[in-house]
C-alpha cells in the first residue's frame, strides 16, 4: 500500500485536507490504483527540502524509484491536487525515465504527451498556471522531443509540466530495495485493464457497490473453483474459503494485492489488482498454504511483519517450483538462494538487518501482513464447528493423500515434510533440550567388580554379588559451560526455568560439574558447580547491562575446561553479537529475536 508521510498537526488545516483529498481520490481510482499500491507520495516540509533541489518552487516532482514529492507551500483544491499526483504517477506508468542527451527537451515532451493524455481522460482539474492546450508537434513523446530537439522549445510547452518554467519535474534516483523490480509500465497496463472493466460495468449497469462477488466470475474466483476441482493437493482447503473482492472492504483494511484470514475463512482480493488467471491461481493458492501450514499459530510471538515476509519466501518458493499459476508481475517476495530453507531459519536471517527488511512488500503491501487477525466475530471465536487446528490439519493432510494418490507429480520436499509435521504436535523445548544432552553425553558404561560387593541376597548368602561402577575416567571431561545473562532485563521466572531444566539433566546424564559464568556488563566466573547447587538457591551477580562474548571468551580459552566442552548461552536476546566457536545451544524466551544468525540449537523457553 503506498504510503504518504503527512504532517497532521492541526487538523483544520484547510490545505492539508484539500490535498488529502486529491490523493484518496487518485489512490482509489481504477487506473492508478496499481501505481499507488507501489509508489510513494509525500506532502513534508522537511522530506521536501531534504529531497528536492532548493531552487525548485513547482507544484511536485517525481522520482525514478516511485517517489512523488508535493510542495507543503503550494495551496489548491482536491481536484487540481488530482492532476498533479496524476501527471507525476504517469511519468512512471508511461516509462518516461529514459536517459536522453538533452533531458530537458526530453521532461518537457514527457509533460506535453501526459497534459494531453489528462485533458482527453477528463481528470482533476487543471491548476491555472499549467497550460494544457498547447498544440504539439507530435502524436507521440518520441516526435515531441525531436522536434523540440530541432526547433527549440516554445513558451507555451514550458508550462505543460508539475515543474516551474526552465525546470524539470522528473528525477532520476538510485532505485531502493523495495523498488528495484518494479516495472512501472505493467503496472499502469493492469490499472488500464480495470478501468476499462470498471466503464463497461458502469455501462453495463452493473452496480460496483455490491462487490465483485454477486458479479461474474472473476479471475479470483476462477482460480478457486479450479484449486477445488483440479488440485487436490489445496482442494479441501479451498472449499472451506470463499473469494471476498468488495471495494469498500480493501479499502478499508488497506490490502494492495490479497490477504487471508484463517478464523473467517476469507480470501481478500484486490481487484484493483488486475490479477490475470495464472496469477490468480497463484495467490490464492499462496494465501491458502498461509492457512493451512499454520503460519499464523507458528508465529510464537516472533514479529509479525517479518515472520510474514519468512513464510512468503518459502511459499512462494514451493510455488514457482510446482508452477501452480504465475508469480504476479505486481510483486512479491522471491529468492531462489532461499531454496531449502524454512521459515523460522529465515526469520533468523533477516531479523539482523530490521532497516532492510522492514521495507519488503508482502502481498498485502508495504510494512502490511497478508495473515489477517480481524477480532472475534467469526465462526472459530462462537464456538461452532470443530478447532481451528484440527481443521486445517486435517484438510492439509487429506490434500496431501489425494495428491500422492492421483499421481499429480512432485511436491517440494520441504512442502512435504512441513506438512507432514502438521500431524504431530510441537516439541516441547525442555524436550529438545534433553535431545542436546543425549546427543553430547553418551550413557556410562558400567563395569562390575568384586572389590566392592553389593549386599548378598538373603536367599544365598554365601554367594558374593558384584556391584557396577562406572568405568575408570569416565567422567573426566563430562561437562559443558553455561553462560548466563544476569542482566537487568532478563526474567527471573525464565532463568528459574532454564537452570532447573539443566540441572536436572546434568544429574539424569551423570555430568559431575559444570561450568558457569554470569555475565552483565562484567563477568564473573563462578567456576565448576554441582548440578544440586544448580537446582538449589543460585546467588544471581550482576542485573546490569549485556555483554555475553567475553564469558564465552573465557570458557574457550580457560586451561581447566575441555577443549571439546559444548555451551550453553541463556539470554533474553537483549546482547551482543556472539561468536562462539564451540559446539552450542541458546536458550531465549518464546517470541524473542537475537541479533545475530545463531549456528547452534536454539530452545525457546515457554
């Protein structure tokens, strides 16, 4: 969804609505609204001075990465700021960002071309000092500008442009991560497409108010009656959602493309969008996966925007893999070096770097979720029917059996194994931690002995019984290092839990000592510590600030402690970045981040 940074200060600024105004009215028309769902419209004095030439005093410029730029101190009506936002987003839609030898002949033949395309089109209305009725030499920009090129510029094409006399109102800028990929032209071409289907139905008599859902049938629609009947794989999912295109509704949730909400058992669907079958096909089929691989009960606290931005990577990864429909040519979050990967080793990836990723697009828009959480009037939250897990399981699973039966082809692998996974319930992560211990201390081997003998049995008294003992040297080197954020934001409740988890292991998996070290903005070393005192009363040093790496530091070079001893780091993910060279695990709370990409086993403390 496109953003527009705004100062609201006072809200009876009789300006500031007036533009507002205009920009609701350009952002929801059908020919510009796939532009607006991509570009970015500003009315800031201080984005404005910093973005803008000084000397510029036009109406608005805008910028090759999808940027429009109002001037905070001109004053005009809604429907002059209509054609401003207009003639800049067409500069875009037209592909008039060409690099020409003489620029300035070039902008102003863009500006002729897009005054004529506005006069003809009848929108907004043209502020005083633009002229519009200029004639041209030309029909198209291309003949424009050589004539210009030849004959010079006249007086009166001057004025054609957002763009005071002698300026320019088209900016070339490095393109930023979010616009790289974006093909201005086919995005005016889908706006186009609608706005044709919008004046038939106006002409048709159709009345566009009641929803796209009592119309015909729609791409979207499509889509989902083809998913039912001809995959199975997503078929028994599909039948328990129904297609919602109204309008008023995507605009009011601010949807760019579609999203999905599982508790209402809804699929929302721009059709300002101009989605096309095969595109269609795919987006219903990427929110549906959304559903029904649980991504929105697997969040576990984790944020929600990039969690969303994660699990997109995967589906739409699986997606274009089967080649179930087409990737939209509106955007959306793809990368074959990602291929393998799951969603929560993902999210660990990018959420090191906040700045970057928080500028992705999902298919609801920009900084939006397509995994929807509308409230409680649905039917999960009345109580009807069977649990929303269950459901959905078992619809995954059932599609699943179907596909594998028919003989519909491969499936990714990952796709498989996730759904697989659906059937049986989360590890816990006191269990996947007691799996770290087995697989670091292996069971003592017992030896018997007669040197020692046990109690003889009443029954036989005159025969020894030898007793087992645990091997010479066993336990030489049976241990691991904690280390342990004794920070002032770290909780009690979750380091009572930790080190009770660990101290019970310790003793269940004959470790003798182990290792620990507090950490806070100092660290203090604890030394070798009984898995009783562990679990008994522990005097917490330290409720400072968090720097964990000198403590790691300390068990990787300390003389006394094995070379090969694993760590354990119990952190609330408020830390440094940690390098840890040794074999290890993290333990974090549920719903906590590190800022770091961990290469050990993370447990995530309930």
């Amino acid at each position: 969804m496109a953003r527009s940074r705004r100062k609201t200060n006072n809200p009876q600024d009789v300006a500031e609505q007036n533009f507002l105004k205009g920009y609701y009215q350009v952002k929801y028309h059908p020919m510009f609204a796939p532009l607006m769902t991509r570009a970015h419209v500003y009315r800031d004095a201080f984005v404005w001075e910093t973005s803008v030439p000084a000397s510029y005093d036009g109406w608005a410029v805008v910028t090759s990465n999808g940027s429009v730029y109002a001037n905070p101190k001109r004053r005009a009506e809604p429907e002059e700021w209509v054609y401003i936002i207009a003639h800049c987003l067409l500069h875009l839609g037209l592909g008039h960002f060409q690099a020409k030898q003489r620029p300035v002949e070039w902008n102003t033949a863009c500006d002729c071309f897009t005054a004529k395309f506005l006069k003809d089109l009848k929108l907004g209305r043209v502020p005083s000092d633009i002229n519009s009725d200029a004639g041209f030499p030309g029909n198209t920009e291309d003949k424009i500008y050589r004539a210009f090129c030849d004959n010079g510029i006249p007086p009166e094409a001057q004025e054609c442009g957002t763009a005071s006399s002698q300026q320019q109102d088209m900016l070339f800028r490095e393109s930023s991560y979010s616009s790289r990929n974006i093909d201005w032209t086919v995005l005016f071409g889908i706006g186009l497409s609608a706005a044709i289907t919008s004046a038939i139905n106006v002409a048709a008599g159709v009345d566009e108010s009641l929803g796209v859902s009592n119309q015909a049938m729609t791409p979207a629609r499509r889509a989902l009656n083809w998913i039912i009947s001809s995959y199975p794989l997503l078929g028994a999912m599909a039948a328990n959602f129904q297609i919602v295109e109204d309008p008023k509704l995507y605009i009011q949730l601010g949807i760019s493309i579609a999203a999905v909400d599982a508790e209402s058992k809804e699929v929302f669907i721009n059709p300002a969008a101009g989605l096309d079958d095969h595109e269609a096909r795919f987006v219903v089929a990427h929110e549906l996966l959304h559903v029904g691989l649980r991504h929105d009960a697997r969040q576990r606290g984790r944020d929600a925007f990039l969690w969303n931005v994660a699990c997109d990577y995967v589906i739409n990864g699986w997606l274009v893999e089967m080649g179930l429909g087409e990737l939209p040519k509106v955007g959306a979050l793809y990368d074959p070096d990602l291929k393998g990967e799951s969603a929560e080793s993902i999210y660990d990836r990018i959420a090191t770097d906040l700045r970057r990723y928080r500028k992705l697009w999902t298919l609801a828009g920009s900084g939006s979720c397509d995994i929807l959480k509308r409230g409680k009037d649905n039917w999960w939250a009345r109580g009807e029917g069977t649990s929303l897990d269950d459901l959905y399981r078992r619809c995954m699973g059932q599609g699943l059996a179907y596909h594998e039966c028919d003989g519909r082809g491969l499936l990714p692998a990952g796709l498989v194994e996730e759904i697989r996974a659906l059937s049986q319930p989360p590890i816990p992560w006191d269990v996947e931690l007691a799996e770290w211990f087995d697989d670091h201390f292996a069971p003592l081997e017992k030896l018997r002995t007669y040197a020692r003998p046990s109690r003889r049995q009443s029954s036989t008294p005159d025969i020894p019984r030898p007793r087992y003992f645990p091997a010479f040297g066993a336990e030489d080197g049976r241990t691991f290092g904690v280390v342990l954020d004794t920070s002032g934001s770290m909780d009690r409740a979750t380091l009572g839990k930790a080190l009770g988890a660990i101290a019970s292991y310790s003793i269940s998996r004959d470790v003798p000592m182990v290792r620990v070290v507090f950490c806070d903005a100092a660290t203090y070393d604890q030394g070798y510590m009984s898995p009783e005192d562990i679990a008994g009363h522990v005097k917490i040093k330290g409720r400072g600030g968090t720097v964990l790496q000198p403590g790691i530091n300390l068990l990787e070079k300390a003389e006394d402690f094995p070379k090969t001893g694993p760590i354990l780091v119990i952190t609330d993910g408020f830390c440094d970045r940690l390098r840890i060279k040794r074999d290890h695990g993290i333990l974090v709370p549920e719903g906590r981040t590190l800022p770091f990409v961990p290469r050990g086993k993370v447990f995530r403390i309930r």
